[in-house]
C-alpha cells in the first residue's frame, strides 16, 4: 500500500510534464546520469545497513546539496531524476 501511495504521488508530481506531447522525445544524457547515480548511491546505502527510509532520504539529500552548493542554479529536473532514481530503486516488481 506504501508503495501504491508512493507511485500516485510521483504520479500526480510529474503529471504536467507526461502530459506535453514532447515530453519523452529525448532524454539528456545528465537526467539518465542523475538517475543511475541516485540508484547506485541508494543501493549501496541500503547494503551497508541503513533502511530503505534513510536511504532514500540521504540519498535525495544527497542530491539536493549538489543541486544547491555545486551547480549554479537549481535545476528542479535534475531534483527530478534524482527522485527517479530513488523511485526505481525503491519499487520491487
């Protein structure tokens, strides 16, 4: 059930974006990066220990603090793939 209420609320997050008809006709190669990064880092926090709640969240601070201190702007589309990234780690099929 977590997990269902996980996947509508991301659902609903990005909704504007899925709607445009040019949404998924190319991916920057930086949003698959931020992605996979956030994937690894979750998955190798989780092994060394924490639970699935506390990794995701340094996981996507992680991913916060790089957006804010070392990028020199925010980019809510890279926050964005970071949750991704997180997202797909989370959900097991």
């Amino acid at each position: 059930m977590k997990k269902l209420l996980v996947i509508l609320f991301a659902a609903v997050l990005f909704l504007p974006d899925v709607c445009r008809a040019s949404a998924f006709d190319h991916v920057e190669t930086d949003k698959v990066a931020h992605a996979a990064v956030s994937y690894v880092i979750c998955d190798q926090l989780k092994r060394a220990g924490m639970n699935n709640f506390w990794a995701a969240t340094t996981t996507l601070a992680i991913g916060a603090a790089k957006e804010k201190w070392i990028d020199d702007h925010w980019d809510g589309g890279d926050f964005a793939a970071d949750c991704a990234g997180v997202l797909m780690f989370q959900v097991r099929f």
